[in-house]
C-alpha cells in the first residue's frame, strides 16, 4: 500500500466512506442521522494517534453556517412566504388547469418549469420555491407526491447546466480555467466560456431527463402517498362506509335556455335529494350557495347525491356532467374543502333549530349530507334534513370548505371532529411584499456579487419584517432534517480532500486509462467526477479535477477545454444517492428512502455520462 501513497488516514477516510454509503442504503437509521453520526465520529477520530490532521476539530460544525445550508433555510422561508400569500397556490391552480389529470403532462410542466428556472437560479433555490406547488398539485389530483417530487428535483439538477450561472462549478471553472493558464505555455492556453456556451449541452440533458421519467416514470417512480387522511380520499372512504353515503362531487353543467333557470337551489334539492355545494357562472365561482339562490344559465353546479338521483336529474332535463372537476378543481380540491363531521353538543345555542331556519350554508359554509343520531343515519335521500330541529349529540356530516371549518373550532355552538384538515390562514394583503422581497432576492443572486446565501436571506428576513410570516412559522417552514443532512455530510468531503484520498483516487484511475482512446480517457474523467460529487462538494470536485483533467487532455493530444467542462459538467450528475442539496430537500416531503434514489437514479446517471458525453463531442 505504501508504494501506491495510500496512508493510514486515507485507510480510515476511505473506510468511512464505505459505512456512510452502507447506512444510507440499508437506512438502518435515517438518512440524516447517519450522517450526524458520520460527523461526530469524523471529530472523534481525531483523538486516535495518526489521525490528528483529518479533520480541523474547530470546523467540524462549520457545515451548519455554510453557503449551501443557509441559503436553502433562507429560499425555504422564502418559498413559505409565497405559499401563506396565495402566489403558490395561483402557480399550482393554473399548472393543474393546463396539465389536467395527466401525471405525464403534470410531469413535463412541473419538472420543464423548474429546469428552465434552475438555469437562472441555484437549483436548489428553484426546487425549494416549487416544493408547495407540488404540494398543493398532489392534494387537488390525488397523485402522490414521490411521483411528482422527484422527477422535478432530477431536472432542477439538470437545468443548472444549461447556463454558465446555472451551478456552482460552472460558475467554478472559468476562474479554474484562468488559474491554470497562468501555468501553460501561450500556445495552450484555454478559452473561457460565455453564458451561453452550455445552452446545447443543458437543453439535451434536461429533454433526455424529462423524456426518461414520462416513458419510464411509471416503473421506476415509488408511490409514497403521504397525504392521504380525513382530509383527502380516505376521509371520503370513511364516511361512505360509517354513514352509507355517496360522498362523490359531481359537475354538472347547465346550459343557455335549461328549464332549471329560475328555479331556487332549494327547490331542486328538495325533489332531487341533491345537495348542490357549489355554483359558477360568468366566471366565478360561489361555495356553498343559499338555498334562495335561483339558478341561472349557462352555468356549472357541483353536486353531491347517490349515483341513481344524479342520473335521474341528468336525464330530465338533459344535463351532461363533466368526466372530472374542472371549474371547482380550485375551491372543491382535497386542499380547499371536503366532508367533515361537527357536533352539536350540550347547551348549543342551534338545540331546537332547524338548518333551514338557521341559514346553515349561507352563515356557517355548511352543506349537510346526513345527520347521525343515536345510531342512526338521517340523510337526504330519506328525510328533508333542512327541517329535522337539531338535538344535543347530533353529528353533521357535512361538506364544507376548510376555511369555514377553522371558523367553526372557535364556535362554542359546534364541536368540529374532524381535526385533520388544512387549516390555511392565507393572507392575500400580503402578496405585494411577498412578491417584492422575491424579486429583490432573485434580483441580488442576479446582478450582485454578493453570496447566495446572503442574497437569500435579504428576501427571508424581508418575508419576516413585512409580517408575511411570523418568526415561528419561518421556523416551521424549514426542513430541519434536509439542514442536518447537508450540514453533518460536509465534514465527510473536507476530510476526503484534505486526507489526500480524493487525489489518491485520481491518480490510481490515471494510471489505468494510460494509452486508452480519448473518448474513453474522457468518459473515464466523467465517470470519476460522477463518483466524487457523490462523496463529497460538487465544488470540491471541480476545484480536485479540472487540474488533473486538463493535464490529461494535454497528455493525451486532447483538448483541454473540453475535459475541463467534462468535469464541470459531470459534476451535477448526481442522482444515485441523496448527497445533492435537491436530493436530500425531497427526501422528506416525498417520503423517499435511499433505494428510490438508487433505482431511479442509476439509470439517470447512465443516461447522463451518455448523452453529456455524446453532446460535448457533437457541440465543441
């Protein structure tokens, strides 16, 4: 082993690197705190005789104030700032409008979106600000979010090559490029890059990321549903099953010249045993509506009832209903509103009442389906449940929008079971400050030379001062464990630089690519800077390589150039295990284990040496 230069310390570097990658694919323990454990037995090494230099003790927690780890706590803030003000929800409203109920057109607008940004903007910046788009996508479709999430966070990585201020190391390699030139001869002296010169590369890799998960998607992507809860789909299940009710929303569609204009809600509920939750004409929509309200044509209504009541009323007077929601999919998704359960409980003022004396929708945004006494169900297919005087411990079953719902936990006359909803406390007033610090954030990263993180943390702490968010929610938005993830892993690529193991590595792999074809000796380079972005920085990476790949260039006849955007290249080709910034992000909020990332990212990591490679010779 000596006479290859392998040291005790790059023994125990290298042998940390193995464990660390073995508990992240058994997942033993999570994801990050295995790496915490990685991070503090980094720091305890350093008390065995010989290994005193691996790790400068006094930096061991520096990862925790890195550039990386506070700008995704600044972007996350920031990202929640949007969300509280509606802006998220406008973006996931008009994406889900546009992409409809397709998980492959979802897919292509999400995932496009977010690589064209990236090229712009850090990409985990533009990962974190999509994250409650996504969100809020997967509640109104009811696909889960694992399907969504990672498809998006793979092209954020990949749209960040498709400019030269895309990604750390290419903004990284023109100063690498001018370093080195200062050490070459005048005739082999390398051309920096502009902007755009990635463009062709980038627009390949992000196209063959989006054309892998819309072909292969449905194999390689988990179906991870962590939204599932009375709130969603299996509220509905519950309630069919507790009650024998039809919880199913149904659109109908009423046109110009219907015999239904001017009739009253009420008197269409009344003979149909229908309850009509909601209404749109000219363009906006009514949740529900009081039962004065005359139809009016054309319009839309959305409707629960037993399946045989709504085709009776469909074919009387020629009705035709909609295939999915499409004028409520915003006000009647999961996110919005749903079936909930309320009681009346002793000494309510609403004893003795009736709904219909109570104006029960057009006061409390309660749309009753059933009332459950004394092991009975009382529901509209059998009883007018506008006329039935409530009674202590009577249970409403009702639909209604979760925003009436917050209401009525405040209300001493009811006691709201259903406790698992969204409770939302928007504020639509805000929207011009959120929108402002946005701007003035996005507007530093771009015209500045100030860090990143700091750039950042001028739109989170401008999100906080202008009252967008409270101090205790900007807390709630962040991703603790994405941050320890991030934070406790830099250590483990300080130690594998500054060991010496990184170059040791490089140099076995030079000794064995020794009179191989430059395309081999390039894919080589690539394949190495794939390995070491995962172990360590993609920064760290670059900086490591480009000097060794421009003198392998110069070694083999190559030109230089080339292998150096190789490697600034190869270094986003991150997918296999969750080290990126983007990857360990959605590890959460997808519900991701590390075998998702190993199944669905070693194709990707295929593809892209593939076509990185095949580009960069076709483009330069």
């Amino acid at each position: 082993m000596d006479a290859l230069g392998l040291t005790f310390e790059m023994v125990v570097v290298l042998l940390l690197l193995a464990a660390t990658i073995g508990l992240f694919i058994s997942e033993i323990v999570c994801v990050d705190i295995a790496a915490v454990l990685v991070m503090v037995t980094l720091g305890l090494l350093t008390a065995v005789p010989g290994l005193e230099n691996l790790i400068d003790v006094r930096s061991l927690f520096d990862g925790f104030a890195s550039n990386a780890v506070i700008s995704i706590i600044a972007v996350m803030i920031i990202g929640a700032g949007l969300d509280r003000t509606g802006v998220m929800s406008t973006v996931a409203a008009w994406i889900t409008r546009v992409g409809g109920g397709t998980e492959n057109r979802l897919i292509l607008m999400i995932s496009g979106a977010v690589g064209v940004i990236s090229s712009f903007m850090q990409n985990v910046g533009a990962a974190a600000l999509f994250l409650p788009v996504v969100s809020r996508i997967s509640t109104r479709t009811g696909f889960p979010m694992s399907r969504l999430l990672m498809p998006m966070g793979f092209c954020a990585i990949l749209g960040g090559t498709m400019t030269m201020v895309g990604s750390s190391p290419l903004i990284l390699l023109n100063d690498l490029i001018q370093s080195i030139n200062g050490t070459l001869p005048a005739e082999a002296q390398i051309t920096t890059f502009s902007l755009f010169s990635v463009t062709p590369i980038g627009l390949c890799l992000l196209a063959t990321g989006l054309m892998y998960f819309i072909i292969f998607g449905r194999f390689v992507l988990p179906s991870t549903n962590l939204t599932d809860g009375p709130a969603g789909s299996s509220m509905l299940d519950y309630v069919n099953g507790t009650y024998g009710l039809d919880g199913q929303i149904h659109e109908i569609r009423i046109p110009e010249g219907s015999p239904l204009v001017g009739h009253s809600i009420d008197e269409v509920q009344r003979k149909y045993h229908l309850q009509i939750i909601a209404t749109h004409y000219q363009g906006r929509t009514y949740p529900a509506p009081p039962r004065d309200t005359e139809l009016v044509a054309p319009a839309t209504i959305a409707v629960i009832a037993a399946e045989e009541a709504v085709t009776a009323f469909l074919d009387e007077y020629g009705l035709t209903e909609s295939s999915e929601l499409d004028e409520f999919v915003e006000t009647l998704g999961a996110g919005k509103a749903g079936i909930a359960e309320v009681v009346i409980p002793p000494g309510s003022g609403l004893i003795g009442q009736t709904g219909r004396g109570l104006w029960l929708r057009k006061v409390y945004g309660l749309s009753p389906l059933a009332i459950y006494r004394g092991g009975d169900t009382l529901s509209r297919d059998q009883e007018d449940l506008g006329e039935i005087p409530y009674q202590a411990g009577d249970t409403l079953v009702c639909h209604t929008a979760w925003e009436a719902l917050a209401r009525l936990e405040k209300d001493r006359d009811f006691v709201v079971v259903t406790t698992d909803f969204p409770h939302e406390d928007l504020r639509p007033k805000k929207i011009g400050w959120a929108l402002l610090f946005f701007v003035i954030a996005v507007s530093l990263i771009l015209f500045s030379d100030l860090r990143l993180s700091l750039c950042l943390l001028v739109g989170a702490m401008g999100m906080v001062v202008s009252r967008v968010l409270s101090m205790d929610e900007a807390y709630n938005a962040v991703s603790w464990t994405t941050v320890f993830l991030l934070a406790s892993l830099i250590p483990l690529g300080q130690a594998v630089q500054s060991s010496g193991t990184a170059a040791w590595i490089a140099d076995q792999v030079l000794v064995v690519l020794d009179g191989m074809p430059v395309w081999v000796i390039q894919a080589s380079v690539a394949a190495l800077a794939t390995f070491f972005t995962l172990v360590m920085s993609n920064v760290g990476a670059t900086v490591l390589l480009v000097p060794l790949a421009v003198n392998i260039a110069l070694g083999a006849g190559a030109d230089p150039a080339i292998f150096a955007l190789t490697v600034a290249i190869a270094t986003s080709n991150s997918f296999l295990i969750p080290t990126h910034q983007v990857n360990a992000l959605l590890m959460g909020p997808g519900g991701y284990r590390v075998v998702d990332f190993v199944r669905a990212g070693g194709v990707m990591t295929i593809l892209f040496l593939i076509v990185s490679i095949a580009a960069l010779n076709l483009f330069f």
